[in-house]
C-alpha cells in the first residue's frame, strides 16, 4: 500500500495522508477547507515499513482503509510556565 502525504499551507507540521495522489474525494469539505490547498510533500509505501517519523503506522494504515484519509497534526506545545509552576509546588 501506497500513501501521498501533503502539507498544510495554513497549519504548521500538518499533514494529510491520502491513498491516491490528487484525490480528496474521501476528505470531508470542512477539512479540506480549514486545512488549506493541499501542498505535495512525499509519496511513500507502507508495505513492509516499521514505522513513520511522527505518526503511528498501524494508526494510518487503519485510517486510510477505513476513511481514505489519516491527518497528522503536531503535538500540544509544552508549556514552560505550567512545568515551572508544577514544580515549585513540590517539595524538595
């Protein structure tokens, strides 16, 4: 199995995982609305992978069979100020 991975022009380390390049159909509007005009990034099979470089393999493979579509977006910021208020309630 093949994926096509675009990049968001709108959203930092966005992507979207496809099964056919240039094919939407399966994409809800909305999505395809708030995400942007989808920006070629990479091409890549997935037979035969053991893993992606910031997404779970089993978690796309199951997304692109079941909804034609994975999007990969990035994780929450850490937020320094709530660690160093966490930390100053601990004893020492």
């Amino acid at each position: 199995m093949f994926c096509v991975i675009y990049r968001s022009p709108h959203r930092d380390q966005t992507y979207l995982y496809v099964e056919k390049r240039d094919d939407f159909s399966r994409v809800p509007e909305a999505l395809l609305r708030s995400f942007g005009r989808p920006q070629f990034a990479m091409m890549l099979p997935l037979d035969g992978r053991k893993k992606l470089a910031n997404a779970e393999l089993e978690k796309v493979t199951a997304a692109l069979n079941e909804q034609g579509f994975y999007l990969q977006i990035p994780p929450t910021p850490e937020s320094l100020l709530q660690t160093h208020l966490e930390n100053s309630k601990k004893p020492v």
